[in-house]
C-alpha cells in the first residue's frame, strides 16, 4: 500500500478508532466496584450525576454513587475486593476510589457521612496483596486491612444520642486498625475503640462504645450493632 493511499485509510477509520476509545474508556469509567448483596426497606443509589435509582438486589456499585438508606432500611455491598460493607438505617455512603494502590496492597476509599456501618474485610486477597479499606468521615480516617470493624458518625443533634459527643466512633470486630486525623493516628487491637471528635484533635482510645450510641443503634431508627 502506498503512503498516500496507507494516509488515507487511517483517515477513514479515524471516526471508528476514535469511537471505539471513546467507548473502552466509558466502560472503564463504568466499571463496577462491586454489587449489591441485600437490601430491605427504602434505600437508594445516587450516581455522580446526581441521578437516583431504588436500591435493589445485584445492582452495580460504581465509583461515585452514593448509597442511602432510610429509616428502617438495611442493606449489603460486596465490593470487588471481597470486602463486605452492611449500611444500618440512616445511613449515607459514598464510593470514593477503588481498585488503587496503598502501601497495604489494594485500597478501596469509602465516605461515610452519617449513621453507621459494618465492614467485613478479612483475609481479602488481590492478587495476593492485602485489601485495605480506608472509610472517610466528616473527623477521621478509618483503616482496615483483613479486619472487621464498625464505623459510627454522630451529627449534632442525633436523634436519640443528645448525649453522646458528636464524632467519628471506629470498633474493632476482628483483626486491627486504626483511626486518623490530621494531629495522629490511633492504632486499635481487637476489641478496641477509637474516637475522633475533630479532625484538628488526635483521636482518642474508649473502653467501649458509649451505651447510649448502642441504644441508638439498637432502636428502629439506627438498626442493630
């Protein structure tokens, strides 16, 4: 082929190349992070447009979407790395990143901006990496690498925790972890919890959780510890 006909060829399949890229790169942008496992009672997905569906059983998980559950409302994630990620009521999460690298091996970064969650995170192999699970709030940075742990924010007011001091309650289930704010960071052993009031304080060790918070979670509006 000669080189003005070899020129004229890329130039006819320009439009085809170009649609194809622009389509590989859509469905990367599209890539699922992980799906939904369970979901009961009103809970919903808001993507990065802003567009909300119902929460419903095997719907995809993408970077961006912000999962809220309502009062009364429970549901399950499992994300791509094998972690599992149950939202109680009153819940509000946001897939921030997924698949990067940490000094941990494989990261996802979740924003919870308010009620409560539960991650189930181990022995979560990529690859054979550790997956850590980093969850941001409104005070601190949770880590979990092939741990279990809960995560509580508590606004001002809180229905039903007027008394308990608003913040970032981080508990250790299984495994270890840690809880960061912009002063230090707080190792937590099994068992452990950690409280984060500000983000411009270091965070502090509990003996537990405060009853009132478990109350409050235990009530129809928070869902079960």
């Amino acid at each position: 082929m000669g080189l003005v006909k070899a020129h004229r060829f890329i130039l006819s399949k320009a439009p085809l190349i170009a649609f194809s890229f622009l389509f590989c790169f859509h469905a990367v942008a599209e890539e699922s992070a992980g799906r939904v496992l369970f979901v009961s009672g009103p809970a919903g997905i808001v993507d990065a447009s802003g567009t909300e569906r119902i929460m419903s059983q095997g719907d995809p998980v993408r970077v961006g979407d912000r999962l809220v559950t309502r009062d009364g409302a429970m549901g399950q994630i499992k994300l791509s790395d094998g972690s599992l990620v149950a939202l109680r009521p009153a819940s509000a999460l946001t897939v921030e990143s997924h698949g990067a690298a940490s000094r941990e091996g494989i990261s996802t970064v979740v924003r919870l901006e308010r009620g409560a969650i539960r991650v189930i995170n181990r022995e979560t192999l990529v690859g054979g990496s550790q997956s850590a699970l980093l969850v941001k709030t409104p005070t601190a940075t949770i880590r979990l690498v092939n741990a279990d742990g809960d995560a509580f924010v508590i606004g001002v007011p809180a229905s039903g925790t007027q008394d308990v001091n608003p913040g970032t309650y981080s508990r250790v289930i299984a495994g270890a972890g840690s809880i960061q704010t912009g002063q230090g960071n707080l190792w937590l052993e099994l068992g452990a919890v950690g409280f984060a009031a500000d983000g411009q304080l270091p965070p502090s060790s509990l003996r537990e959780l405060p009853a009132k918070l478990l109350a409050a979670i235990a009530s129809p509006g928070m869902g079960n510890p």
